[in-house]
C-alpha cells in the first residue's frame, strides 16, 4: 500500500522502485527507464560479487550512472509530472553519481576515457545544470528541495565553480528579492480566501500569505543561498574582484536580515536564519586571514541585530534555529565584537536555558556552558538587563515564553546574591504577582515558587502572603503542592504565621466532605455526551492562535493549558494535605499534632461518593512517604506505624482495582 500511493527517496533505489509501482502509474516509458536502471544495479552487483565489498557500492555505481545518465536520467528531468523528475535528482544526489558525472580522477576507469566522451560529459553536466535551475520554482516542494540540494553537490565538487556561481546564483538571489515582501490584498467577504486565482503584489507591504506554511521559491530561494554557500566556502568574504563577494552587500544583508526577523512567515525566518549560519561559519574559516578577508558590508552588525529579534521568536522551530545561529555567531567573531555580542545576548541566552522546547533548551544549555565561563558572574554583571528582558517575557502573549520567564527569574532571586538581587526586587515583585493571575497553570505556579524563594530570603507581606495562600486550592495538582512547600518557606522569616496555616488546616481539611456525589458511570456518561462536544472550535496543532492571547474571554485550544472551572470543594482538602506534608517535612511541628492532624484528613476520606476521592487518599500516602524520608526508623515506629496500619492499609483495595495497593508499594 505505501509504495503505492507514497514516493520513498531515501534512496536511488527505492526511488525508483516506488516510481515504478507509482498509483496512478506514469506513462510506460517512465517506468521501463525505471526498471531497466534496476536490473543493471542487480546486473552490475553480480558482475562485482567478487570485488572489495567497501569498495562495491561505489563501483556498480559508477557503472550504473555512466550509462543511465543521458538515457534515464536526464529524460526524468524533462518530464511534466514531478515524480520521475523528483527521482531524477535524487539519482543525481547519489555520490558516486556526483562522482561520475563531474569526472574525478578517483577511478582507473577515468584514464581510459578519450576526448569524446569527455565532450559528451561535458554537454550532459550543462543540461543537468540547466533542469536544476529549472526546478527551483516547480510547483511541487519536494522538487525545490532536491534541486536545492543538488546545488551544493555541484558547487562542492566542481573545479570552477566561478562561471557555475555567474549562471546560477542571479536566478536565485531574484527569486529572493522578487518574493520577500510579496502579499496579498485583503479580499472583500465574497471572495473566496482559497481561490488560487487571488492576485498577488510583489515588494509592496500589507496582508500575509500564509504564517505557517512554506512561501514557495522564496523558501526554496533561500536554502538554493545556503547550499551555493556551503559548496564555495570563503569566496563570499574575499576582497574585490571577486562576483561571489559582490552580493554580499550592505543592501542585500538588509534583505536577509528582514527575512529572518520581520518576515510573517516561520519557515522563511528559519531558512534566512540557517543561510546566515552558513556564512558565519564561513567567515569562522577565515579567522587568521583578516588581510584577506574584506568586512562583508558589516555582516556580524547585521547577525547581531537578527539574533536580538530571533532568539525571542514565537515559533520554536525559529528559535532553534536562531540559537545554532547565536553559537556560530560567537564562535565566529573577532574579540573587538566579544564585549557588545554578550551585553546584547546574553538576557535572551540565558532565558533560553529554561525554554519549554527541549531542543533549544538543551541546545542553549550547551551554548551557555561553552560560551560563558562564569555563569552567576556573568549574569550578575548584565544583571538589569537580564532582569528587564525576563520582566518583559513575563508579559507575552506565549505562555511558553511566560513560563520560562518565570523559571528564569526563580534562578535569579535563589542563586545571585542578596545585595545584586535587592535593588531589582521591587520590579521583580510586581511582575511576579501579575503572574498569579495568569490563566496558564504553569504560569502560575512556577510564579508562586519565585515568591516563595524571595520569602524564604527577604521576607513577604502580607499581601503576598495571601497570594501564596489562595494556590492551595488550586485545581491543578502541582500548583496546591508547590503553594505549601512556598508557605512553608516563607515561614523562615514569618514565623508567627506558623499557627495561622495550623488553624487554616484545620478550618479547611474536612471540606471533602460537602463534595457532590459523581461516581464513574457520572463521568462516563458526561464523557461520552455528543452534545456537550459539537459545535466546538477545532485549533490546529500547528496554529499559534491558541496559545498566544491572555485574554480570558476565549476557547482554549492545543496544548492550552488555562484551566477556568471552578475549584472543586476536594481539592480544598488536597491543598491543606500537601501543607501538611511539608509542615511535617520541615518539623515545623511536632510528631504527636503531625498524627492528630493525619487523621483529621483521613477522616475526611470517608466520603467516598465521587471520583477523585482515590486522589485525596493518593496524597496522604504521600504524607507518610514523606515523613519516611525525614524520620528515623524508631520515631516512625513510635508515632505513626498504628495510625497506618490502622487507618491506611484498608486503602490497598480503593478503587475497586487495586489503586490503593499500588500506591502503598512507596512503603516498601
């Protein structure tokens, strides 16, 4: 079925097996071409059964593109469906092809060849470089891309790579500035969005094409930049005159840097981003060769300003990208631009450490260690600079950015000293309580742990306190349990707050009690309503929509994470559980009220007419897990081993499945 109906180019042959077996099928000729190239791969592979085996693949290759090239491939190149010219490249990307085809003096078989055919090879490279400039505007990506990549085979391996750069390069830098800042007229509301007859404008501001998918030759233009880099090297920064060099002016660095940074769609950013990466590390080449190297119409000037825009891009895929881009960026640079580079990035490296997407988490942990020496001395010396960046992250629309921010912020207010940190506190405060009412729950407790890291060492008011307080009851898991380990911390400069969270535990612990009764079948039956789930709005799971507003009066979408029901009386209870645990936890009180308030909390368990009651027992194991860890064998023996065995054990079988037994396995 997949070869069928996908094509596969993972290989030369299992390209051409799956144009063979194409559905709907190509016209014949096509597919005889196909299988003729097949059977002198089996042909040529027995003729060599005998030969070297690291050396077999390369040689029954050779053979095979020798003969296919003008007879098969080429035709592939000039058809009018994009399969067979698709698999056409994907012949040509072949090394050994490549090393056939440009007539490298690596085989014996290279000596015997006389003067024709090195006129035929010669006649059959030119076509080949004219049906790959002609794919680089097909309508079909995959052929844009494989002729992309086909440029830096022919650029890599040629031995004048000058007049193929002079025949080549000014179709692509075109398609880069006759596409850069085309759009589209907003269309009345009788027009259909979708028509593909809407006209476009080019070079002219105003309505987007598209923010997520690919913008066609613009894309393609600028990987085709990319791979003609990479094949030519150090040319681009060689002094006049040079034709590579000419194109890296002042104007057109202007051109890349807008479409890396201002361009609304995420895949040119991406592609004009990997382009300047390339050219860093080409000018990371030239270190030692300064006399030669010409400036590059201030080309570092022109990455630095890309980086301070694309590090903080909304897209995660951008944002890697412009990450790799920063590493290259610093390992490339003279020591003069060493000083400003770090004043500039440094705030937006350091929040990327703690960015939600793995990827450029790691990628940037990574970074940071090889780049900064002195971590908490660095950030120490930009210190109101990184704190004004997190600040500002604290308010965007992204609440991936948010909860990094907030992240970033609880290292700063924990691990740089008290007298840096005091100056700032006030700011740090108030963007920090702004963050207890964001509706993203991971906002919110990763703000509620900052605070509670500044109580713990200069103190909260009251306020504040109230604030910490109020998460207990949230109705997320997480944020209850993080808001009684802050309580608890911040009791080390409020201890006269100790017995009112004593009191407040024992005012709120039984609220278990009064919740409604929902059993399984309740939630079943509520889960499997379809009425409850028509008509609902349907986000893609590419689509930033969703997730970039802070405004409450929406839909929550893909991975959302506000959570606007309203707090079930359980949870209450849950909250003043967790609170209990860290109280215990800390010794903040003493073993005999620890067991007097367990069980005030067991006794709340009794009510066992709703779902999430085997949650609220999940948590009081949890308690005595705890006290395992902070108590010694025979404390636990003396205060707790009755009340558990007693109270708790029953549990092994809650839930009808053994859940409870499960939970118990913490004990062993």
């Amino acid at each position: 079925f997949i070869t069928h109906f996908i094509m596969n180019f993972s290989s030369t042959t299992t390209a051409l097996t799956t144009l063979i077996n194409r559905d709907p099928p190509l016209p014949e000729t096509y597919r005889l071409k196909a299988q003729e190239m097949l059977n002198n791969f089996q042909t040529h592979s027995a003729a060599h059964h005998a030969t070297d085996r690291a050396n077999l693949r390369v040689n029954v290759l050779v053979n095979v593109f020798n003969d296919a090239l003008p007879n098969v491939v080429l035709p592939f190149l000039q058809a009018e469906r994009w399969e067979p010219i698709a698999v056409g490249l994907t012949c040509l990307l072949d090394k050994s092809c490549v090393i056939t085809f440009q007539g490298h003096p690596q085989h014996n078989m290279e000596s015997n060849m006389d003067a024709d055919k090195d006129a035929d090879k010669d006649a059959n490279k030119d076509a080949v470089v004219d049906a790959v400039v002609s794919c680089l505007d097909h309508s079909e990506p995959r052929v844009r891309t494989l002729a992309a990549k086909m440029l830096e085979k022919l650029f890599s391996t040629t031995s004048s790579p000058l007049p193929l750069f002079t025949k080549i390069f000014p179709t692509v830098w075109s398609g880069v500035l006759s596409n850069y800042k085309t759009v589209r007229p907003v269309p009345s509301l009788k027009t259909d969005l979708a028509s593909p007859s809407a006209p476009t404008i080019k070079n002219v501001t105003g309505v987007a094409l598209d923010d997520t998918s690919g913008w066609r030759n613009l894309e393609t233009s600028l990987i085709c930049y990319d791979n003609i880099a990479k094949g030519l090297g150090p040319s681009f920064f060689l002094p006049s005159p040079n034709p590579v060099s000419a194109y890296l002016t002042a104007e057109n660095l202007d051109v890349l840097s807008y479409c890396a940074r201002v361009h609304v769609n995420r895949h040119v950013r991406a592609a004009s981003i990997s382009l300047l990466t390339t050219l860093c590390e080409i000018a990371g080449s030239c270190k030692g060769k300064e006399s030669e190297v010409k400036e590059g119409g201030g080309f570092f000037e022109v990455v630095l300003e890309v980086l301070k825009g694309s590090l903080s891009d909304n897209w995660s895929q951008v944002r890697m990208a412009s990450s790799v881009l920063c590493r290259s960026y610093l390992s490339s640079i003279p020591p003069t631009f060493r000083a400003p580079s770090d004043a500039a990035l440094i705030p937006f490296m350091s929040l990327n450490r703690f960015y939600l997407a793995e990827g450029v988490r790691l990628y940037s942990q990574e970074t940071w260690r090889r780049m900064v020496l002195d971590g908490k001395g660095t950030l120490t010396k930009y210190l109101p600079k990184v704190i004004r960046h997190y600040v500002k992250a604290l308010d965007e629309d992204n609440h991936v950015v948010r909860e990094s921010a907030a992240l970033a912020i609880g290292e700063i207010v924990e691990k740089i000293d008290e007298d840096k940190v005091e100056p700032h506190l006030v700011v740090i405060m108030e963007a920090v309580k702004a963050a207890f009412y964001d509706e993203s729950w991971p906002v919110r407790d990763r703000a509620c742990v900052c605070l509670s890291i500044i109580g713990k060492r200069w103190g909260v008011s009251d306020e504040v306190w109230g604030l910490i307080e109020n998460n207990l009851k949230d109705q997320i898991w997480s944020v209850r349990e993080n808001a009684a380990w802050g309580l608890v911390q911040c009791l080390s400069k409020r201890p006269e707050k100790l017995g009112d969270l004593v009191e407040k535990y024992r005012k709120d612990i039984g609220s278990a009690k009064e919740e409604p009764r929902r059993t399984r079948k309740d939630v079943e039956a509520q889960a499997n309503d379809l009425e409850r789930h028509r008509n609902q709005q349907l986000y893609s799971c590419g689509s930033l929509a969703p997730k970039l507003h802070k405004s409450a009066n929406r839909v929550a979408g893909c991975s959302d994470c506000m959570i606007t029901r309203p707090t079930r009386v359980w949870e209450i209870s849950d909250g003043c559980v967790y609170l209990l645990m860290h109280l215990a936890a800390e010794e903040c009180i003493g073993d005999d009220q620890v067991v007097e308030l367990i069980e005030l909390a067991i006794d709340a368990t009794r009510h066992e007419e709703y779902v999430e009651h085997e949650s609220l027992k999940t948590t009081i194991l949890k308690v005595f897990n705890k006290i395992l860890d902070t108590r010694e064998k025979k404390v636990f023996k003396r205060h707790y081993c009755n009340l558990f065995i007693t109270k708790v054990v029953s549990w092994c079988g809650f839930g009808g499945s053994g859940d409870g037994l499960g939970n118990l396995m913490m004990f062993e």
